[in-house]
C-alpha cells in the first residue's frame, strides 16, 4: 500500500485480546493505527507493548461521547473498529448498569460521533455469541433471535441494533460481527479458558494443587482470535456493510477443553479440578454453536487454528510466561 493511498483505522479496545491481535492485522496491511484508550494512573498496555512507536494512542472513553468527536475529527479515520466493552459476563450481573452505559449505549455513542464527523468512514461493532443466550435453534445464524441471559448479552444486543438503526437511517457503512467464543495466550485471565491454562501451568510446576471451576458441561464453539480479527476487517472491506456469524461450527465442552489443557502436560485433571457452585451464572447459556457458512461464502473467511491446537498453544504460552523457558512437552 502506497503511502498516498495509507488507509488510517481508530480501535477502541486495543489494549484488550482482540485489539491487540486486530492491530498487529492492520499494521501488516499498511494501516495507520490509532488507538483508544482510557486515562488511568496506571495504562493496561501490556499486550500493545511490542508495537510501542507503531500505533498512536488517543484517550477516549465510551461514557464520553466528545471524546471520540474529537478523535474522529483529528484523524479522519477510514475505518473504526468497536471492540471496547465491559465484556465479563459475571460483572456484568454485579454491575448491570455500567454494563449497559458502556456495552450498550457506548455503541451509541461512538456511532453518533461518526455520524458527525466522518460518515463515510466505515465502522465494526463487535457482537457477541452471548445475544443468542438461550437458544431458539442450533446452529444459530445471522437470523437467528436473541435470547440474551446476562446484563452483558443484553447490552451486546442493544449494540447490535443500534449499529443497524445506523446503518438504515443514515446509510452509514456501518456492520457487526456476531463473533463466537475466540481465545488465545493474550486472553484475560478471568475468563474460563484462560483461566484453565493458568492453572495447569501453575499445577504442573507446582505453584498450585487446584482449579475450581463451574459448569464443566456447557458448551462452546471455541475459535482462535488471531483468525477471528481478520474476519472482522474482511468485513470492512465489503461493497455493502452486512452482519455476519464469526465461529468455526464446532463445540466443545468445558470438560474436553480442560481434559485436553492437563493430558498436554501429562496431569490427570481429576485430581485437580473441584467444581464449585460459587462458579455458576444466575442464568445459565448451555449451548452455543455457530454456523460461519455466509462468512466462509461471502467474506472467503475459514479459521485455520484448530481447537487441540489452540488448548495447546495457551497452555504452552502460560507454561512459558511462567519459566521463561520452552514449553513443557508431555513425555513420549
């Protein structure tokens, strides 16, 4: 890419899994990064770190819609990509209504900033698996309806609609990608996946005896974000903003993905895992399971990393982090 022709992309969220994976993407592609981030005494920039000079970071909130003007105005983006939430489903049963303020309406808010400043820019809101919550049908599809069982689902719903309501009101290119679960060694350690691999690092180097965890049996369809964020810029690259179903078509149970992260490391789980109701939603999503056909069709978009192969990899990354050595293999 030329740098007459250097296309400029605003992520909110950078600091997070898929920003960071969604930056690495762009500045590959020729991009120039911008990203937002929230003032705190003490940045979270920990997974950006190797890209420090290569992206240039604004301070924006999604409670503050001037912010974003503002940012819109300066850098004139071509793309914006969404990807800030409050996305912890059990937070968001203690704090419903920031949920909603930053999930929710914070969409709005982004929106209507560029609807004022820059309204040929192109934008992607990051929809969530978790809006389909309890199921009306499986697999479940871009017309499949919402069932959203958390304050976070129900948030992620309203964002949906609203970059919809945008996208017919004001024909702004404007598109979600309803992304199914996608995870790899830059995810939080609160979530259940990473928190499995955490633990069976620390296990088997004997800094801890324990995981406690809660539903073994609920089940995902688990992909790797690094594929997943290069759904979300082929959507973007589009004649027509559409939404799509992000997800590899298989599920997985929380039981196979922890059998799996301790046989890598030769650990019998039983040993080690206690299920603790403590763990448990309020209202439980039992099954989630995508059908990625109109992504794979229309956007030529198929995960490559396997599910092995991405329990594999986080359980190497944890194990690594930890060491600082080579990951531990399992004896032949």
């Amino acid at each position: 890419m030329t740098q007459a022709a250097r296309k400029t992309a605003v992520i909110t969220g950078i600091t997070g899994q898929d920003g960071s994976y969604l930056a690495d993407l762009l500045l590959e592609q020729g991009y120039k990064v911008v990203g937002v981030v929230r003032r705190l005494s003490t940045p979270n920039t920990e997974r950006i770190a190797h890209l420090e000079g290569k992206v240039e970071l604004a301070q924006g909130d999604l409670l503050d819609q001037s912010s974003f003007t503002e940012i819109f105005a300066k850098h004139k983006p071509d793309e914006i990509y969404n990807l800030a939430a409050q996305s912890f489903v059990p937070t968001s049963f203690g704090q419903p209504l920031l949920t909603g303020e930053v999930t929710g309406l914070g969409v709005a808010r982004v929106l209507e900033a560029m609807r004022l400043t820059c309204p040929k820019a192109r934008f992607y809101q990051a929809s969530s698996s978790e809006m389909y919550g309890k199921v009306v049908e499986t697999p479940q599809r871009e017309t499949t309806r919402f069932h959203p069982r958390s304050p976070y689902a129900v948030a992620k719903a309203y964002g949906h609609y609203i970059t919809l309501n945008y996208r017919e009101s004001y024909d702004m290119y404007a598109c979600s990608g309803i992304l199914f679960n996608h995870e790899s060694p830059r995810r939080g350690i609160e979530f259940v996946t990473r928190k499995i691999t955490d633990a069976v690092a620390k296990i088997k180097l004997g800094l801890a005896k324990e995981l406690r965890l809660g539903n073994l049996e609920a089940r995902r369809d688990w992909g790797c974000a690094g594929d997943y964020v290069r759904a979300m810029w082929l959507m973007l690259q589009q004649d027509e903003a559409e939404d799509f179903v992000v997800g590899t078509g298989e599920t997985h149970s929380v039981r196979e993905f922890v059998e799996l992260a301790f046989g890598h490391v030769g650990l019998d789980w039983k040993r080690h895992v206690i299920v603790d109701p403590a763990f448990y939603r309020p209202a439980e999503v039992d099954l989630l399971l995508s059908d990625p056909s109109h992504a794979k069709n229309k956007l030529g978009w198929v995960p490559e990393v396997g599910f092995e192969n991405l329990v594999k990899m986080m359980v190497d990354a944890d194990v690594e982090r930890l060491t600082g050595k080579s990951p531990i293999r399992r004896a032949a």
